[in-house]
C-alpha cells in the first residue's frame, strides 16, 4: 500500500517535491496543497487496494495526527508541516509514516542548525539547547520569529518520507 507503482509514485514524488518548494520560496505549505496531496493519496488507495486502502490511509492520517499534535501545539511546527505529515499519513500508513516522522525530526534538527548557522544564531541556538538538556526542559520557541528563521521542514518530512519508501522497497538497505 506504498507509492511506488508507476502511476501514484510520480504523484506522490511531485506532491513532496511540490511542498518542499513552496516551503522552501514561501515558507509556508498551504492548505490547498496538502489537502489535494491527502486527496489524492486516498483516492490512489481506494482504486489500488478499495476499502481496505481507504482504511490504511485514514488510520495513518489518524496516527500521524496523534504523532504531530504536541510538537504543533508547543510551536516546534507550523500548521502547514504538520497537515503534510497528516497527508504523508494517508500515502504511507501509520508505521511509515511514524518512521517518516521520527527521520523528518532528525533531518529537520539538521536543517536547524544549518540555518541558526546561517543567520549567526548557531552559538544562541546551541546555548539554549544546552540549557534545555540541563534543566529537562523545553526551549522556548517563538512564535514570531522571522520567516528566514523558519526551518523548511516540509524538505526534511520529504526527505524522511522518501527515506521510508526507499528502505519498505529495499529492506535492510541502510544497515
């Protein structure tokens, strides 16, 4: 029930490619992207695999929910990255997209400090993070930052989901 037939695996490679290059130029991924991208993966669920598809993409949709829901509501991501891991849910069900999820955090921790060293905040973010570590507490993130302080983290859930496919379709790949 992965995208990886020579119909759906363009369309979801253009839906991540499409989301990526909105957050990327914009910042943000807009709704009507990730609910086409979400509408699209359950149709090709439906016509590949009927109720039975249906059903996986709305329970990854459900758990990639219940898997993004803290860090969205503490601010760690925007509206438009977690509604794309919701949709990643529903193309790649709910293990995938958890392990889409957990790869996505740690490229996107990456990505993190790529930019905080780009803007010459590195030393900033690195205290902070130290701080966090020490006290178990989490750093606070500002809801107002400026947009070139966002992270693109529709890139990173790509990457990760790319990531996920690539290691279903060729098991034992990374190790």
């Amino acid at each position: 029930m992965l995208p990886t037939d020579a119909v759906f695996g363009p369309v979801f490679a253009a839906g991540l490619c499409a989301a990526s290059v909105s957050d990327l130029l914009h910042r943000r991924v807009p709704n009507t992207l990730n609910f086409a991208f979400a509408g699209l993966g359950l149709a090709g669920q439906a016509l590949a695999f009927g109720a039975q598809g249906v059903a996986f993409g709305v329970l990854g949709l459900f758990v990639a929910l219940a898997v993004v829901l803290l860090p969205f509501a503490l601010g760690v991501y925007r509206g438009g990255d977690a509604k794309l891991v919701m949709a990643l849910g529903v193309w790649l069900g709910a293990e995938r997209v958890v392990w889409t999820f957990l790869a996505g955090a740690v490229l996107g921790g990456a990505l993190a400090l790529f930019v905080a060293w780009r803007r010459g905040t590195l030393g900033g973010t690195l205290a902070r993070l130290r701080t966090a570590a020490a006290t178990r507490a989490l750093p606070h993130v500002e809801a107002e930052r400026p947009l070139t302080a966002h992270v693109p983290m529709a890139l990173a859930f790509a990457a990760g989901a790319a990531l996920s496919v690539y290691t279903a379709v060729h098991p034992g790949a990374l190790l």
